[in-house]
C-alpha cells in the first residue's frame, strides 16, 4: 500500500505491506484469547475491533485471506490457533468475546444486535472455511 504524508503539499510517500483485515483479525483473536485468563489486562474494545472487521469483510474474502495466511509457514499455527479460539470466544450469546463486544459498543447499540452479529459473522466463516 503506499503511505502519503496527510499534508497535500508534502509529495512523499513509501510503498509498504501493511495487515490486511484477516492478518487482524489473527492478531487480535489471540490478544483476547491470551487476556482472557488475565482479566486485569481485557479491553473490551479488541471484541468490538474484531466485529467492526468481521462486518466490513466480506466472508468468502476473509475466509480466502485466512486460508492464504495457513498456507505459510510463518503464520499458519497462529491462523490456525485463532481460527479455534473464534467459536471458544465469539460462538454462542454468553461467549466471552460477545460479552466483551457488547460492552463496548455501550447503551448506544442494541445488545441482541451485536450478538446476532457476531453470531451469525462467525458462524458464516467457520461454514466456509
């Protein structure tokens, strides 16, 4: 992707790689996973984070973008061990990850929306991968 400087006027730029949504929905996946036993260190946002990525990726696109992920070498455990943590934590009403998205979307969402959300999201990868 290539990077410009917020001030039109400054014509720099650098072409870099940068996480598309599956790559953050990995890393994000296991940061909650791993907080999770350490209930000091949860921040509620993450869950939110990875509805908001779930929501604005198409399924057969992060399902192939996750596939494409276990295909390498350097990031195949970890897109595997994610991919087992997304029902553990994202796959029923009461899942620690739904709780957490609840929470922080705050009184301004419907809870029951956020839940079917995620619910349905998770469940609609999972079938496809």
């Amino acid at each position: 992707m290539e990077i410009r400087a917020l001030d039109l006027s400054d014509s720099r730029s650098v072409t870099m790689h940068v996480a598309g949504p599956g790559a953050l929905i990995v890393a994000k996946v296991h940061k909650i996973a791993e907080r999770v036993s350490a209930s000091d260190r949860i921040n509620d946002k993450d869950a939110l984070d990875v509805l908001r990525l779930f929501q604005a990726t198409d399924t057969d696109d992060l399902a192939s973008r996750l596939v494409q992920l276990g295909s390498h070498d350097l990031s195949a455990e970890v897109t595997a061990e994610a991919i087992e943590h997304l029902n553990p934590l994202f796959g029923n009403q009461r899942a620690t990850g739904v709780t957490m998205a609840v929470r922080a979307a705050g009184r301004t969402a419907d809870p029951d929306t956020v839940t079917a959300s995620f619910l349905a999201l998770v469940s609609d990868l999972l079938a496809v991968l």
